[in-house]
C-alpha cells in the first residue's frame, strides 16, 4: 500500500528542464560542443558536475578539476538568471490540487531532486510547505541513477521504499526509483521512460482513485 509520495522537482513540478537545457546548450557553444534534445535525455536529473563530463566526453574535450569548476558555475550563473522571474503560477497545472489532496488524506511528500537550486525554487513557487523531507543536491554525495536520493526520502519520512512512490521525468531518475525498491510512475513519454510502471503526461492527470489502485 502506497504511504508516501516522493516527488522530483524539474520537469515534475515546474517546467525548469528547459533552461537547465538552455544553460547547457549555451555552455556547450563556447566549447564548440553541439548538445540536442536527445542528448539532453541524458543530462535530466543528473548533478550539474556529471552534467559537464558528460558534456565534454560527448564532445571529446578534455577541462582540468578547477576549469569544470569555472564551467559549473558559469551554468548555474545562466540558470539562476533564467528562473529570476520564476513565481507561484509557473506550477505545472494540477500539482497545487494533487499535493493538497495528499496532504489532506495523510499521505507522506517528500522532494527527491538532484538540484542544488531546489530550496530557492520551492520557496519562488510557495510550495515549500507541503513537503515534510527535502532531499535534494546539496544533500546527496551520489547522483541519480543511484537510489540514495529516493532511500533518503523514505528514511527522512519514515517509510518502507516499498511504501512510497516516486514521480520522475529524468531516465536517470527512474532507474533510481527503482533500484531503490520504488513504484516509479514516470512523467513524459512511456517510450524514453520504458523503465517507469507506467507513465503520465503531468500531475494534472494524477488522483487519490489511481494512487490507491497502485
Ligand atoms: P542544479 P531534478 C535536476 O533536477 C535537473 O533535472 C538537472 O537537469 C540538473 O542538472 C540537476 O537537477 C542539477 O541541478 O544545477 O540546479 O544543482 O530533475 O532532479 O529535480
Ligand atoms: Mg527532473
């Protein structure tokens, strides 16, 4: 039975996948680096450090420790000026409805995200105060697809990761809700998410009715 739900953040509750895409797509031009949608695939719910090597091995360009530094934060500078404007209607549509709904019923939420801009982010869109555990970059030593972001989240709230579910957008998010012995319902398309249990277009599509059936 389904006690707990434990939500990614980019590309699950607000549509900031597309400037981590911007950023990097920006970053990868001054390195002569070409980066499509396809290839972004790879980036969603990876830290922004496994981003940049990922980025230069595609690109076959070699940057030492403190220059990956310097490239990270050039990403981040980008990132954070993209979501300057950011506000509490940039929710995606239903999220505010199916988090009250879980609240009301005494379901657990947590937030399991790979983003070290998650607390700014929760706080900009005002929904800070449904989640009793955020897990997010700045509290995790290993990046999806490892399940420590997920087992973090269910240990902070008290539930057995058989108990929880987890909404993901990122392949490498699936795979750690699922190596971390997770119900995964993905949030995009069933043909990248081949591994989640089945997949949603958003949480608009989402009610107590379908997380009881789980
Ligand atoms: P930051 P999520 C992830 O967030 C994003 O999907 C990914 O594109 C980004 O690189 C990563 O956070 C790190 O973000 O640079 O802000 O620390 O989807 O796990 O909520
Ligand atoms: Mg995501």
């Amino acid at each position: 039975m389904i006690q707990a739900c434990i939500f990614d953040m980019d590309g699950v509750l607000v549509s900031t996948e597309k400037y981590h895409f911007e950023a990097w797509q920006r970053l990868a031009a001054t390195l002569g680096i070409h980066i499509d949608e396809e290839f972004n695939e790879n980036l969603k719910g990876v830290s922004r450090a496994v981003c940049i090597d990922l980025i230069l091995a595609h690109g076959g360009v070699h940057k030492t420790e403190e220059e990956k530094r310097e490239l990270a934060a050039q990403k981040n500078a980008w990132f954070l000026e993209s979501i300057s404007h950011i506000n509490p209607v940039d929710v995606f549509p239903g999220v505010r409805e199916f988090l009250t709904q879980l609240q009301m019923h005494g379901y657990k939420i947590a937030l399991g995200s790979a983003s070290k801009n998650a607390p700014l982010l929760l706080e900009k869109l005002q929904i800070a105060q449904f989640f009793e555990a955020v897990i997010d970059g700045n509290s995790i030593e290993k990046a999806k697809p490892n399940p420590e972001v997920f087992l973090k989240g269910a240990e902070a709230l008290g539930v057995a990761p058989k108990n929880c579910v987890v909404f993901e957008d990122a392949i490498s998010g699936v795979q750690a809700a699922r190596s971390a012995g997770m119900y995964c319902i993905g949030v995009g398309s069933p043909a990248i998410l081949t591994q989640a249990n089945f997949c949603i277009q958003g949480l608009h599509e989402m009610t107590l009715e379908r997380l009881r059936e789980l």
